[in-house]
C-alpha cells in the first residue's frame, strides 16, 4: 500500500434472498444450517405436474419505498436494490449529507438486468402488437437503472455505473467502488450485485445448457464439491454493501464489519462457459487480491467459495485455490453460501460478500450443507460438518462468471 492509498471499510449491508431479506434473517439461516429451497414446478402451463427445485425470494414487498406509479415503472431488479441500499444506509447509520454528493458512487451489477421486463413486453409486442409496449421498457429492462434509481432516491451524484460479467458482476462490482475510494476518486460507495431471473424462459435458457441440477430432492440438490452434484439451484436476489474511506468512518463513529484490503480480476480467454480446467484466471485473481492486500497467502485462513455445484466449476476452483496457495491450502476453511441460497447470478458476489464480512465479524463460517459423497478430485476443507467457530485472519470471496470472469476480494478485521 503506497503512502496515497486509504482504507476502506464495511459500515452497512441489506439483502434479499432466498434464506432471509435482511443480513440478520440470512445469517440466522445460514448458522441453523437452513436452506431456501422449494419444489415448485417451472413449466404450470406446460407441465404442472413435473415439479423442479427452485430458490425463490419470499415475502418481499418494496411499497414502502416506491408509490404505486413507481412500482409500476420499475423492474424487480430495481425494486431489490433501493430496498437493500435503504436497509443498508440505515445500518450504517448514516445518509452522507456531510459528504460531496458527487464523492458518493453507487456502483451495483446485475448479469442479466431487466428479463422479467424484457419478456413481458416481448410478448406484448408480439401479441398485441406495436403500440402496446410500454414507454418504461427501456428504463426498466436496463441492469443500469438499479444504480441510477439509487442515486436519485438518495442524491448520490458520484460514479454510477454497472458492472456485468454474469454471475462475477457483484463481487467486480464491489472491488471496482473499493479501487475507487482507495485511490481517491469517492469517500464512500453503495455497491454489489441484484438480479431477478424467476421466469420459466430463463431457467429454461440455463436447464437446456445443462447448467441447472438433475436432483429434485430440495436436500440434495444444490451440493457444492460433492461427487453427485449436478448443477446448480437458480436463485434471485439483491446483496449490497456501503463500503466508506476508514478515517470518515472512524471519525462518526461507525460500526465497521470488516476491512476490503484487496481486489483481483482476470479473464480465462478459454471458453464462453467453461472454466479454465486448469483454474489458472481463478487462481490469479486470489492471488492479485492477496498481494494488494499486502499479507502473506499464510494469513488467509477463509475462503467463500463459488461453490455452484455444477462439476466444472467445484473441480476447476478447487484446482485454483491449490495453484494460488499451494500446500496452505489444505489449511483453508472452504464454504459455498450457494448450498443454501442457490445461485443468484449477479448478485450473489453482492450477497456472499456481507456473509464474508459477517464470518470476519462474527469468527463463525456455516457449512457448505448437503455434502454427503467426497469427490477425490475435490479434496480441499469444505466445511462439511455445521457452523465452525473460526479466528478469521483474512479471507477471500470469489465469483467466476460465464466468459471467464473471475473476481475475488480480500477481507480482513478492521483492527
């Protein structure tokens, strides 16, 4: 870390998921080792008999934050991140009046944007015709809008932006609002990933791909490095962090979760879907988040996986996480969030990131449930057997993404 470089820091989360729509409801879950999974069938109009496992968001209502008209105008994708960005400021107990709007960024990914919407007005305009597609398809079908609308509810006027990188875009999406309040460009950001895929056409797209699992026992269905994994469990959801320069924290007093002291981001140039099978972009994004972390690779003793449960992406992680540490990784605690939120596409680098900062916190990881059959090729610590109390030294959060994004951020108490 140069002499110009500041800290920065977690002062606040919301989130939505399929295991709770607060970090607390999602924590308390993740701890009692309670997945969010149900059998549902995806296809009623096709097949109501055939029932699939899916990872639906429960219970979530955003009328106190939206009027009807602004309901109606915003997509879901939308809606998840003001909720959670309000729940966040609020946990962070602040609203940065104090600061220069224009030093205040939002910086929040989505993989897909607006499908819900997309969908709809596709089969309007192909049912209705023309005239009926709504004037608000644009803003609502756009994954830029979430950061846009945050900004303008809360009068954040510094960079806003996107990051889309698949199922990276939330974890690229906090390191790119880390860079940019280390080096000086914000005081504070809201950051992290949304996403709203809960439609037959887009579980459909990745079923088809062979990328949804084969299983439809919701207690085996999404199970990270076990020899019968299948696929994963398709999820939506929304994670967001407010991440602040150290010394504004410290100075109001802040509760601070945990220190981002790194970031990495490669590409495999390899394959659209596939991963490297020799995990060299993954294992090069951990490495690069430790080094500009500035700790030894002995010092991290965490690792939050991907973990999606689909044979490829298990076996070229743990590939990777060997490569980056070598004969330290077998010291590693490994845990996949995703065994019992399923996969939340681009959000869920946003949403596996506050439960890192939670374990840096808290010094507890939750299992990675579901385990049952070791996988010779998987062999790492993967936290198999309940919530584990754990010192967390330094721990690390990674996000791989269709076109061979990898991301990872580094975490560490905030001493």
């Amino acid at each position: 870390m140069s002499l110009n470089d500041r800290r920065v820091v977690i002062t606040g989360m919301g989130c939505v998921t399929p295991c709770g729509n607060s970090p607390k409801e999602l924590w308390d879950s993740l701890m009692a080792g309670k997945h969010g999974f149900t059998l549902e069938p995806w296809f009623p109009e096709e097949n109501p008999e055939e029932k699939n496992v899916v990872a639906r968001v429960k219970n979530f209502d955003a009328s106190a934050l939206f009027d009807k008209k602004e309901l109606r105008r915003s997509d879901v994708i939308t809606q998840y991140a003001v909720y959670c960005a309000d729940m966040a400021l609020k946990d962070a107990k602040t609203d940065f009046k104090d600061l220069d709007p224009f030093r205040v960024g939002c910086i929040i990914g989505s993989g897909i944007g607006g499908i819900c919407t997309t969908e709809d007005e596709m089969l309007s305009y192909r049912q209705k015709g023309s005239g009926r597609v709504s004037v608000f398809t644009i803003t609502k079908m756009i994954g830029n809008m979430a950061a846009g609308t945050v900004a303008i509810k809360y009068g954040f006027k510094g960079s806003n932006f996107c990051v889309t990188t698949a199922c990276a875009s939330g974890t690229q999406s906090i390191g790119e609002a880390f860079r940019a309040i280390k080096h000086g460009y914000l005081d504070a950001a809201i950051t992290g990933g949304t996403e709203h895929s809960d439609i037959g056409f887009c579980y459909a797209a990745f079923n088809n791909m062979k990328a949804i699992t084969r299983s439809t026992d919701v207690d085996r269905a999404s199970i990270p490095f076990d020899a019968e994994r299948s696929g994963f469990v398709l999820g939506d959801g929304c994670g967001l962090l407010v991440l602040e320069e150290y010394e504004h924290a410290k100075a109001r007093g802040a509760e601070i979760y945990a220190e981002i002291r790194g970031y990495g981001s490669t590409c495999d140039a390899y394959h659209e879907t596939s991963p490297d099978p020799d995990g060299l972009g993954g294992a090069k994004a951990m490495e690069l988040a430790v080094k500009e972390a500035g700790i030894a690779f002995s010092q991290v003793n965490y690792i939050n996986a991907h973990g999606t449960s689909t044979h490829m992406n298990d076996l070229t992680e743990t590939k990777a996480i060997k490569l980056a540490f070598g004969e330290h990784a077998k010291n590693l605690a490994v845990n996949s969030t995703k065994s019992m939120t399923g996969h939340l596409l681009g959000a869920a680098g946003g949403v596996e990131a506050i439960v890192t900062a939670l374990s840096v916190k808290y010094g507890k990881i939750h299992r990675t449930l579901g385990y049952k059959v070791p996988d010779s090729e998987c062999d790492l610590d993967y936290v198999t057997e309940g919530a584990r109390e754990l010192k967390i030294t330094a721990a690390l959060s990674n996000s791989l993404g269709f076109g061979g994004h990898n991301g990872c951020i580094c975490l560490t108490p905030a001493e």
